[in-house]
C-alpha cells in the first residue's frame, strides 16, 4: 500500500505569512500612534502660545510654541481675541484664546 501525500509543511508558511501582516499590522499602528501624537503636540503648543499671546503678545507667543516643540507660522490679534497656527514636524494647529468672556 502507498502512503496519501501529506500536507506536511504548509504549517510553516502559513505561520510565516501570518507573522508578516502580524508585522505590518503593528508598524502601521505605530505610524498611526506617532501621527496621534504630533496633533496632541501640536494642539498643546497652539493652545500655550494662544494664552501667551493674549499676556505678551507675537514675541510670548513664538516663544511659548518654541518651548513646546512647535513654530509660530501665524499670530492675529483681533481686538481681545488671539488667534495662532503652530507647526511641529508636517502638523499644524490652530487655537483662539479671548480675554473676555
């Protein structure tokens, strides 16, 4: 009597494809993690030089964005409303800070 053939190693490659998009799967979280936090960062910044600015204004701004990882891209101040745009790596935020209610 012969032997049936066997299936004896797909095992293996089934393991070893499984591992790939296992492997791709976590770089593209982490690429989307790192993209979540620039924003954060980002926000953070616009948010602290918005504040400042209302204080002391275009220069207290910059360099609040510095102090948090960003630039300073835009500074508008209309009447008791600061307006910024900061940037750190490829992101850019927005913020409003008021000194009225």
């Amino acid at each position: 009597m012969t032997r049936a053939r066997t299936d004896t190693g797909q095992a293996v490659l089934l393991m070893a494809v499984v591992v790939v998009f296992a492997a791709l799967a976590a770089v593209g979280v982490a690429h989307e993690g790192a993209i979540v936090l620039q924003r954060q960062q980002a926000q953070t910044a616009a948010d602290a030089a918005a504040l400042a600015g209302l204080q002391g204004g275009q220069a207290a701004a910059a360099r609040l964005a510095a102090v948090n990882g960003g630039v300073l891209m835009s500074f508008q101040q209309d009447g008791s409303t600061i307006t910024v745009v900061v940037r750190t790596g490829s992101v850019r935020a927005r913020a409003r800070a008021t000194d009225g209610p």
